[in-house]
C-alpha cells in the first residue's frame, strides 16, 4: 500500500470519552479512515464500530487488532494506569503510535519506555492536545515573531468543570495525581513556551469542593480540585498555573498570558460547547498589548464548528491527527516524543510532592 495515495487506516484502542473524541476528528478527516477498534467492554465495542460504520471491525482485545493487518496508526485510548504495558507490548508492531498522556503514571515506567524507545520499530507520539488549540498556536507563533520582546513570565489559568468520576482516575496509584493525570497538558505548554528546561516547583492545592464523598472500591478519592504551581525555569523565566475545577460558570475556560520586556500576549479559549448553558459555539481570541504605545488589540482566533462540536479541546484533537498523519506519510518525527511526555509527568509527580510536604521541589 503507498501511504501517499491511500488512506491512513486507524486502529483505536480504548472508546472511553477521550477515544471516542479522537474517533469523531478522525473521520472529518479526508485521509484517513478507522478500521478496527478495540475495548474492554464489549458493549462499548459495538457501539464505536456502529459508529464508525461499514469497514470498521471490532476485536476484542488490541492483539488480535494488531494482527490483523488493516491498520497504519494506533490510538491508545485507555486508563492511564495501562499506557506502560499496552506500550512496550506494541513498539514493536512497526506501527505509528499516538498514546494519550500521560505517558505513564511514575518515573520508573517513564524512564523504561525512554530507555528502550530507540530499540523499538514504532515511533511514539505522546497526545498533548492543547498544543493545537488554534488562539494557543497562535500566541506561540506571536513569541516566536518576538512580539513581547524577551519573555519573562508566562502564567496558564484553567477554571472549568469538574473532572469526571470514571471510577478508576479516582486514585493517585491509577492516574500519578491530577498534577499528571489533568495538568501534565499545562506544565508541557510552560516547557514549550519557554524553551527551556524546569528547575524549581512550588505547589499548593486541595481537594475542597468535587468528589469528597466518592470512592473507588472503598477508596476515598485523591482528585485535587484547585492549586497553585510555580515553575522556575534554567533560563530565568517563572511560569505558573492557577487551576480551579468547580468554575462551571466561567465564559473562558482557559487564559494563557506571555509577557516580556517589550509587551504581553494573552490567549483566551472558551470551554466546550456542550457545557455552554445557551450551547452556542464560542470561538477563542488573542490580545496583545505594547508597553510602549500603551495600546492592545484583540483579534478572533476562528474555529470552524465542525471541529468545535467534535469534541472538548477546542478544535486540537482533528489538528493533532492532521499533524500525526503527515508524520505518517513523510516519514517524520513525533511532535511531542517520549522524552517531552516524561518531562511533562515528572514535574506533574514535583508538584504532586511540593503539595504534600510543603516544600519546593527542586528538579
């Protein structure tokens, strides 16, 4: 088969909510198909396949899948806590991987897979959706055009929704905490945006409003639903993330802001449309503000609303895969590799430590 006149074949592996969002961006996309899915529910297996429709095959476990012969690329979909296994068993098959982060849920299975990652077939590219978000893509092209000058300090707020009960992303042992199972995404854009490498990590935060009377098989929930996290980077810029997840009413979901010696740029998302009271689509924007004119200008980051509907990140999920396909046909490289998912994971399990003890965690 020439992978430059044919279409990529996906294979899925986990529909969860995060499956079945990466399921909906790849059929709007004109190259590529799905054809084979796998899970554990045998249910839910159908019901993807129905879904997908004719010419997708549903296997009951991700061996068979990769047997069969009908798939470019791999999407692994499932619980955190069975990214390690699923991986080392697949990185031989030869066949593309996009694994949904965390890569892992500790240092140990991180550092494994990096170990071995060069003496394996597959190419492994680490899902880190909020890469894509267009107003996002979009201040990162701002900082490189050096519009704030020499950055400085760049901070990230999240208030949304809380985070699903999913029964097993309850405990720390399953997930690596919600510093690695939610904010792993925040902590990988401070170390792109800064193009630099973590040394310091401050955090504090608790579990005060979600899920305090939930349990997971008589284990009460560890899911932290607010905090504070300071990252000091080697070339001198301070970064911080101010998260809150019981802000349901708040119009914009995420508020990036870049600010150097020249000027600031901020990047504003809205949350999901299904989360909208009014379920009208919300598009993003940018603002950037000089320091010396004193003026700032704010501009519409558009979205088309095919994507918006598509699932909750704000169109990255069809532009990931829109990435991850060309990697396939031009035999590329991984946008975010092995070594940016285990960056991404070991500041998350810093911060994790810093909030426990109460001390700054040095990286």
């Amino acid at each position: 088969m020439s992978r430059q006149t044919t279409k990529i074949r996906y294979g899925i592996i986990g529909s969860g909510m995060m499956g079945l969002e990466h399921v909906r961006n790849i059929q709007l996309l004109p190259d590529a198909e799905i054809t084979a899915v796998t899970d554990h529910s045998a249910e839910i297996r159908e019901s993807t396949r129905i879904m997908v429709g004719e010419g997708c095959k549903s296997y009951t476990n991700h061996r068979d899948l990769i047997a069969c012969g009908q798939v470019d690329a791999l999407v692994i979909a499932t619980p955190n806590h069975t990214h390690f296994d699923l991986l080392f068993e697949i990185m031989d098959s030869g066949i593309p991987i996009l694994v949904e982060k965390p890569l892992a849920t500790n240092i140990s299975d991180c550092n494994e897979i990096l170990q071995n990652i060069s003496n394996k077939s597959s190419k492994v590219w680490v899902g880190m959706e909020y890469r894509y978000m267009p107003p996002v893509h979009r201040l990162r092209q701002e900082i490189e055009a050096d519009t704030v000058g020499n950055l400085k300090m760049f901070s990230i707020r999240e208030h949304r929704y809380p985070l699903l009960n999913k029964g097993w992303n309850l405990t720390n042992s399953n997930t690596g905490g919600t510093m690695v199972e939610k904010c792993c995404h925040h902590l990988d854009l401070m170390c792109l945006v800064a193009s630099a490498e973590p040394t310091q990590i401050y955090a504090s935060g608790g579990r005060d409003v979600n899920h305090l009377t939930d349990t997971d098989k008589h284990n009460s929930s560890e899911l932290i639903d607010n905090a504070y996290v300071i990252v000091n980077f080697d070339n001198g810029i301070r970064a911080s993330l101010d998260l809150c997840l019981f802000s349901e009413g708040a119009y914009w979901q995420e508020i990036l802001s870049a600010t150097g010696d020249r000027g600031r740029i901020e990047a504003f998302i809205p949350g999901p449309t299904r989360f909208n009271q009014n379920q009208e689509p919300r598009q993003g924007k940018i603002a950037i503000a000089d320091r010396f004119s004193k003026t700032e200008r704010c501009k519409t980051i558009p979205v088309d609303i095919s994507l918006l509907a598509a699932g909750d990140h704000h169109g990255a999920t069809y532009y990931q895969h829109r990435k991850f396909v060309d990697m396939i046909r031009n035999d590329g490289t991984p946008d975010v590799s092995v070594q940016d998912g285990m960056r991404s994971v070991m500041m998350g399990l810093a911060a994790e430590e810093s909030m426990r003890t109460g001390k700054v965690v040095e990286f």
